[in-house]
C-alpha cells in the first residue's frame, strides 16, 4: 500500500474515531437559507424558506409551504482552507393538494486530487434521496426521508450506507416546532481491521416564530441536535426580511469539541423576483470551515 493510500485511509480512521460517526458529510447543511443561519430555521413555514432541499432537512414542513413547488440548485466551496471541497447540490419540493408533500434531492462533493502509484484521483461523496410528508391535521404532519450515502476515497477504497431521517412538525399560525431523529441508519465498516462505526445521527429539536411590520418581517429561529455519540450542538439564527425582496439572515452555532459540524458563525444574503432567488451565504469564525461559501439558485411558484 502506498504513503498516499495510507494517508487516505488513515485520514477516513481519524475521521471516524474524532466524533465516533464515519460518513460525517450527511450531516452538511444543503439550504442556502438555513446555512446563512448556522443551521438554525429548520422548522421554518413562512415565506422566504427554501423548501428545495427538504429531502435534507425537515420535509415534515412541506404540506405548509406557502407555495405549491420549489427547486434549487447551489454550489459551495466546502472548508477551503483545508480540503477545498467543491460542493454541488440540488433538489425539488412538491405540495400534493392540501396535505401531501414530495421531495427529491441530489448532492455531490469532489475533494483534491491524491497520486496513487503515479496516477491521480480525486476523491469524491454523493447523497441521493426523497422523502413523503402528511399533514395529519390542520397544524400537524408527520414526515420522513431516504437517502443513500457513497464515498469513494480510492479506486478500491469505498464507503456506503442507507439513512433515514423522521420528523414531525407542529405548525401554529407564525410559530412552528419541529422534532425528529437525523441520518438513522446501520453501522458500517470503516477501516481494514473490520471495525464498525456508526452514522452521525442526532435527535434534533428546532423551533422558530416570526415578527410581521408591514412590509417588513422578523424571524427568530433556534436549533439543537443531541448526537448518539455523545456530541451536541446548539444554533441561534434571524431572518430579517422585506417582503418577499430581500431577506438579510444570520447565526451562530455552538457545537462540542468533536461533533460533525463545528462552531461557527454564518452570515447570509438573497434576492428574490417573480418566483426566482438568488441566495449566498458565508461561515467564519472557524479554523475548519473559515470562508467557506456557498451560492444558490431556487425557483418556486
């Protein structure tokens, strides 16, 4: 086995052993909206969430949307200052009359080029899933998504699992609330001495309300996972918006030593006209995820 194969692998054993979760990249905030408030706003109905990427967040809050279906489309620069993760993401959310919704989602993230005996490859990671939601009364639904999970750290070195999320969401004129448990699935061999790790799941509890001033609006949101190897984390974010134009949004996550996605603080900016949005958000305050950015193109009517 070469110096850089050992690097790879070595690097996916420490990976799983910091946190006790291996495949922790399921845990990477697809939402352009949530994202610009350190994933916090995950319980959110109103106008100005981006419901495109529910597949990978709270589909449980579709059959509230205030539209009828949405897609999106973004592309981020993951951690440049230390793997330089290009991120491509995207997904579609659809209200089936009154109390159905549907979710379909894709992303995919390419990491830097390692030599292998003299030939280069470029490692890589995908997550393909749906999921179905149902408003089982007037101000509650029940959902639940399923995603499958690739990583591919050499040609003959590669990681797979199947994970689930289930969510229900509460839903009360301008508050909402949110409960579930994230990326439930199998452990999963993670190095060569056969040892099995599991997935990065969390029970996770979210909660928002927004503010109406005329024209103008005011979102307060608060997020909290508690992950089954014993990390924890915990969001604050805003939503300053005027009407459905521009929305200003930003939050702070605080998160233990070794959870899947550290402290940071996030800060975010959209635009919006005729059904299309354009959205940017960028993570600071972090050594691991300093500048990173991402930009997002979502369409909905």
């Amino acid at each position: 086995m070469t110096a850089a194969m050992l690097a790879v692998l070595g690097a996916a054993a420490q990976e799983a052993a910091a946190s006790g979760d291996i495949l922790p990249f399921i845990r990477i905030d697809r939402n352009p909206a949530t994202t610009a408030m350190a994933g916090a706003g995950l319980s959110s109905t109103s106008a100005g969430t981006d419901f495109a990427y529910a597949t990978f967040g709270n589909g449980a809050a579709v059959p509230f949307m205030d539209k009828h279906f949405a897609a999106g489309f973004s592309y981020s620069m993951w951690m440049p200052s230390v793997s330089k993760d290009m991120r491509l993401r995207g997904g579609i959310a659809a209200k089936v009359g009154k109390v159905i919704g549907l979710t379909a989602g894709f992303a995919y993230g390419r990491q830097q080029p390692v030599e292998v005996n003299g030939n280069p490859f470029r490692p890589y990671d995908m997550l393909l899933g749906g999921g179905i939601s149902i408003a089982a009364a007037k101000c509650f639904s029940l959902g639940a998504n399923l995603k499958y999970a690739h990583q591919q750290f050499l040609q003959n070195y590669k990681l797979s699992a199947i994970n689930v999320d289930f969510y229900a969401q509460f839903h009360w004129k301008d508050f909402n609330l949110a409960a579930g448990v994230v990326g439930v699935g199998p452990k999963i061999m993670a190095e060569e001495q056969g040892v099995k790790h599991s997935l990065p799941a969390s029970v996770k509890l979210a909660a928002d309300y927004v503010f109406y001033f005329n024209i103008m609006s005011l979102q307060l949101a608060l997020d909290a996972d508690y992950y089954f190897s014993k990390n924890y984390s915990a969001a604050a974010g805003f939503r300053f918006g005027v009407k459905d134009y521009v929305y200003l949004r930003g939050g702070y996550r605080f998160a233990s030593k070794n959870c899947v996605i550290p402290s940071h603080l996030a800060l975010g900016l959209s635009g919006g006209y005729a059904g299309v949005t354009l959205s940017v958000s960028y993570l600071t305050l972090n050594k691991e995820l300093g500048n990173t950015w991402l930009i997002g193109l979502g369409y909905s009517f």
